[in-house]
C-alpha cells in the first residue's frame, strides 16, 4: 500500500470536529491559516495555556521561574499537536517550560560555541575561511525549551538594528574568501518577505557569495509562513538551501509536508538538523520513522546534533553512545538517504566532529579486517 505522509497526522485528525482545540474552533480558517495571526496570538502565558492542555504542577512552577529569563512562545498551530493530558509528549517537551530548565550543570556554558569570540562585526560569526553565520533578527515563531542560543534568542533588546544589518553585509562584501552564509537568528523567516528579499538581494549582488542557507524553523512550528509570495520571492536568488530543525516524526504534519513541497517546488534543497533530546527522541524507531517521513517531505536529513552544553537544558542531554548507538541502528537498516550525521559541536568552538560506531575490527599492514552492519566480517586488501 502506498505510504501516504497526507493521510497522517493533521491538525485536523487529532480534533476531527471543528479541526483545532476548542479555544480556536471559532477561529476563520483564513485566520488559522495566516502566518501573522499566528505570531500575534502565540501562547505566552498559562492563563492562555491552560486553554489547550492540562498544565502540572511542575509546568506551572518552571514557567513562574523560567520566563523572565527565557520565553514562553507558542503557535497556535504547534500548540495544537501537543497531547493534551500527556506531559511527556514530545510537542509538549520542546515548548513548554520544565523545572529542568532551572537547574545549572556545573558544565554549562553560556556561549557553548563561541560564537560571541569570532565575530568581527556585531552579528556575524566568522570561524571558517569560506562560510558565515549571519543573525537577522532574534525572534522565532516559537522558542524552543532545548535552544543553544538561550542567550540571545527572545530577548528584544539583541534584535539585529539595520545599522547592525547594514555593517554585517558591508563585512560580507568586502571579505572575498566568503562563498557561503548561512542566514540565521533567531529565526530569519520572523523577518518581513521585504526585508529577507533586500537581504538575499544584496548577497546575490556579491560576486563572490555563492550560495546561502535560511536556517529556520518555522517549516515545523509556523508552517505557514511558507507562503506563494515568499517562495516565489526565494526562488529569483537560488541556489537557497533551506536547514530546517524537525525532531518528532508528530511534527511531520501535512501543513508541513504542504510548506517543503512550496519550497522544493521552487527548487530549495532541504536539509534536517535534529537535535538529540532525551524522552523526545532518543530512540532509534523515533529517529527512522522521523526520517523515513522527512524523505517523503523531500527534506535530507543532514545532521543528528548532540544537545549543547548550554545553561538550562542540562536535562535534554543523553550520553554520546545513544547517538552512536542510533547511528549504528539506521546504518545498513534503512537506506542510506535516511542516515544522517552524528556530530558534537564541540564546547569553545571547534566545529562540528562526527562520531560514528566503529567498523573497523583490525588492520594488519595493507589488510584491513572490517565489520558489516550485521556484524559479518570481511577483509579488504589494499592494493
Ligand atoms: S527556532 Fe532555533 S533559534 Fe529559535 S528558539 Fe528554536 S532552536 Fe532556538
């Protein structure tokens, strides 16, 4: 039978009389369907919250110690996936406060990456010759309880200004070794179509920019950002790579499968950056039907990050084995598209590292003695 991503997991499916929770079921679906109505009514308080779910005790208290210091911010549309008498659902652990959140580890960091050290201007990260990190804005549809960049994101004072704007192109056009920018945030797309387009504009004007990357979440939390306009707008700057961040396969949704396909249709290749998260997906069956849908989103998945070492999300960490262990449980399981890397952004900005199981059992000299997915042994003679 052919497996079709349309017939599961909708909005719709999980409340099939008026297609949303209760508090929104009056709601035009021209509304439910704009990217702004999304924004302006995301759930920010847990009197708003309470609408949709069943909050705890321990929800109501990290929230109470947790959201002067980092938001809570959840749309409407994200907020409906959640389970609404499940605490441990995974929707529910990415957005929703924790009391995990208020525990400092001794090893954590502010600036796990270092991506304040490298920054010749305010707003770009430069650490590698050919390839940047630009940050457009600091806001995102939603804020993620596991984000790296806890620091900056959601706080309305760090937004990038337009003098901070203009400074990071001039940086960009006058340092010629870049070919590659990855357009970052916050969430880019929390940008206006015209602001994103004066800003691709101006890149694809440089000689020597090659391609960018939109790194953006929205195509899991706000899939309706993904609009006619703006991919008609993307489409006149490419090659754009798009690096998104699904980390459930309860996030595959159609509206989702309806936003990769706008942007594959208009010629985006898409990448998956999941984040490893403890009881939301560090499980090998999660992380195959994760990817095993994203491929039918035409999304590659690219990256199995490891959880950071940032303040406050101590509790999302799982050892380095379970990724390897993942790792060790797609390769040769599935197809080969469906296995991603698995890498650890190393504390104080050594990059990315990958980790993978080990495959080699020995090597005598030009004999090199290897192990299959399976564990059967053969041996490969170098020339
Ligand atoms: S979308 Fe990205 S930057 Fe924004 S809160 Fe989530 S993880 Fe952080």
């Amino acid at each position: 039978m052919a497996y079709d991503i349309r017939t599961i997991n909708t909005v719709r499916d999980r409340y099939p009389e008026g297609g949303r929770p209760e508090v929104w079921k009056d709601t035009s679906q021209k509304d439910w369907d704009s990217w702004i109505w999304q924004q302006q009514k995301r759930i920010k308080n847990m009197e708003q919250l309470e609408k949709v779910i069943h909050v705890t005790d321990d929800e109501r208290s990290a929230f109470q110690n947790s959201h002067e210091m980092f938001n809570m911010g959840i749309t409407p549309y994200y907020a409906a996936l959640m389970d609404k008498d499940d605490p441990n659902c995974p929707i529910r652990l990415q957005s929703v406060p924790k009391g995990g959140e208020l525990v400092i580890a001794p090893e954590d960091m502010e600036d796990p990456l270092a991506e304040e050290r490298d920054m010749p201007v305010p707003g770009i990260t430069h650490r590698y010759p050919d390839r940047v990190l630009f940050y457009t804005t600091h806001n995102c549809a939603m804020y993620c309880r596991h984000c790296t960049r806890k620091r900056k994101v959601a706080d309305p004072d760090s937004a990038a200004s337009t003098n901070q704007l203009e400074e990071s192109l001039a940086y960009i056009e006058r340092t010629k070794s870049i070919r590659d920018v990855i357009i970052s945030g916050g969430d880019p797309l929390s940008n206006s179509d015209d602001r994103l387009e004066y800003i691709l504009s101006r890149l694809r004007a440089m000689n020597h920019i090659e391609v960018f990357r939109l790194g953006s979440r929205n195509l899991v939390t706000l899939p309706q950002r993904i609009t006619d306009d703006f991919v008609k707008m993307v489409k006149k700057y490419q090659p754009v790579y798009i690096h998104t961040h699904f980390n459930h396969p309860k996030e595959c949704t159609r509206e989702a499968f309806d936003a990769c396909a706008r942007l594959a249709d208009v010629g985006c290749p898409i990448n998956n950056q999941m984040v490893l998260l403890k009881g939301v997906n560090d499980d090998a069956k999660i992380v195959k039907e994760l990817n095993h849908k994203l491929l039918m989103m035409r999304v590659r998945p690219y990256y199995i990050f490891q959880c950071d070492m940032s303040q406050g999300i101590s509790h999302f960490r799982t050892p380095v084995e379970k990724g390897i262990e993942i790792i060790e449980k797609l390769r040769g399981w599935t197809s080969g598209m469906a296995v991603p890397h698995f890498v650890i952004d190393a504390p104080g900005g050594g990059g990315k590292i990958p980790l993978i199981p080990n495959y080699v059992i020995r090597r005598d000299g030009k004999k090199w003695l290897l192990r299959n997915y399976k564990g059967g042994q053969y041996v490969y003679n170098e020339p």
